[in-house]
C-alpha cells in the first residue's frame, strides 16, 4: 500500500510532530508512506498540496491534515482522500463535506455528534512518544477498510478509478456500452487494442491527444474519433485543464478483458 500524508512540517507543531509519529509507525508496518510538509500556510501551503495532488495517482489514498482546502482537490484526482479533524464541521465546513461525500471520508481524534454530512470513519486519538504503533496499526486497518469501500461503491455504480482518471459506464447494452470517460491533465491511458470492439470517441470537455496506429491526432472539444477493431490506440490529456469524452463500444463483446496493452505509463502492459 502506498500512502501519501499531507500536513504540517514536524517543526511546526503538534499536528506536525503527530503526523510524523504516524509515518514512523505506518512505515514499520511496511507500508509506503511519501510525506508532503506545509511550509507554514498560505503559498506555500498551497505549493505542498499541488505537489501531493499533481502525483496522486502513484498511491493508493490521500490522507491529509490541513482541512478543507485538500479536500477540493477531490474532483481532480483518482485516489480517495481520508482527511483527519479535531472537531464537528460547522455550516460553511459541512457544504464542502456534503458536496464531495463519497469521495472522501474522515477520521476524527475525538467524538463528533452523530448525523450530518462528514463520513467518519474511525475515531483515533492522537498519538504520544511510544504510541506509533498503536495509532498506525488503527489508521492501517482503516485504510484498509476505506479502500474496500471505495472499490464497492465504484462496482456497483459501473464507475472505476485508474491511475490515469476514471471511467463511468453510462449503458451497458448486449449489442453496445457507452462510457463517459474523465482523463487527468498531463495523463495517458495505455497503447492498446481490441479484438472484438470498435470505439467511437467523441469529446466533451478538453482536447485529447490521440495515436492511432502510430498517427498523432489532436481531437478539439465536439470533434470525434473512430477506433476501428485491431487498431492500436490510446488517449491523452494534454492539459492544462480537464479532459472528457464519450466512448461508444460496438462489436461480440465488452469485456475489460478484451485489452491487449502494447505499453502502459503505470507497468500495466
């Protein structure tokens, strides 16, 4: 499991020194931890939690200590986003819990009041010296339990997170599937073909960057694309900003199975 933290810098105070306890612990138990230090607040608050969330699709979760600023960044990543809170969200708190519930969740230190619109988790006390492996093994077992939850709740709505964005199966019909497909900026699904498909794209939002067949194409929002079957194929977001597009499948099958990857970003091929 690979984890990223996000919070204070230990030499900045106790949340800081807490987190830092945390890492030492969840490392011992072999989980891999890459830590993101704030620099005090504001810009350079700001500049450690675009670095996070700019690498979010190397881990498996995002847990963070710095409230509800790292909590918008939600819509723009893959990996869910545990964050840990002191206290109950007031009204202003609770729009930003309510609107990104199911794609993050909460541990609080102490007792929250039942009800509203923060999904805690787990409540864990904040470690002390010698505490480390009392607290990781906690948060281990609810990460743990997080990332089952997420995988569910993604199956059963026909949505599907991947290192490079996330998928949404929008009809599933024995003669057709349509897709919506959202692809994180600077991100790249793998080269690959299919066997018993064909793939009409057409672009909603952005511009994709498309090869087919060894041929650049640069796809402009509205414009639209066809996959025939074999062709080798894959799709990039060029950036800056996002990118979305409507894939129709047409063909015997439609299985995530009938994927042939010729080269893959994240060691997929």
């Amino acid at each position: 499991m690979e984890v990223a933290l996000v919070g204070p810098r230990p030499a900045l105070g106790e949340r800081g020194e807490q987190m830092e306890l945390l890492a030492r612990g969840l490392e011992a138990l072999g989980v891999g931890v890459t830590r993101f230090g704030c620099e005090g607040s504001g810009v350079r608050e700001e500049l450690a939690l675009a670095e996070a969330f700019e690498r979010a699709s190397e881990f498996d979760l995002i847990h963070t200590f710095v409230g509800e600023r790292a909590l918008l960044w939600a819509p723009f990543v893959a990996a869910p986003i545990l964050s840990t809170i002191e206290t109950a969200p007031g009204p202003d708190r609770a729009l930003v819990h309510a609107r990104l519930r199911g794609r993050t969740w909460f541990v609080a230190t102490r007792p929250l009041a039942p009800g509203g619109a923060t999904e805690v988790l787990a409540v864990i006390a904040p470690p002390a010296q010698g505490e480390e492996q009392r607290v990781a093994r906690a948060y281990l077992a609810v990460y743990t339990s997080l990332l089952e939850l997420d995988r569910k709740r993604r199956m059963d709505s026909g949505h599907d997170r991947r290192p490079w964005g996330e998928y949404r199966v929008l009809v599933d019909d024995p003669q057709f599937k349509v897709k919506r497909i959202d692809v994180l900026a600077g991100k790249r699904l793998s080269y690959q073909r299919h066997r018993q498909r064909s793939e009409h794209w057409t672009v909603v939002c952005g511009t994709a960057r498309v090869t087919l067949d060894g041929k650049l194409i640069d796809v402009q929002e509205g414009g639209s694309v066809e996959i025939p079957i074999g062709a080798a194929h894959r799709v990039e977001n060029p950036g800056p900003g996002p990118l979305t597009f409507i894939e129709v499948q047409r063909g015997s099958y439609f299985g995530e199975d009938d994927i042939e990857r010729l080269s893959d970003d994240f060691g997929r091929a």
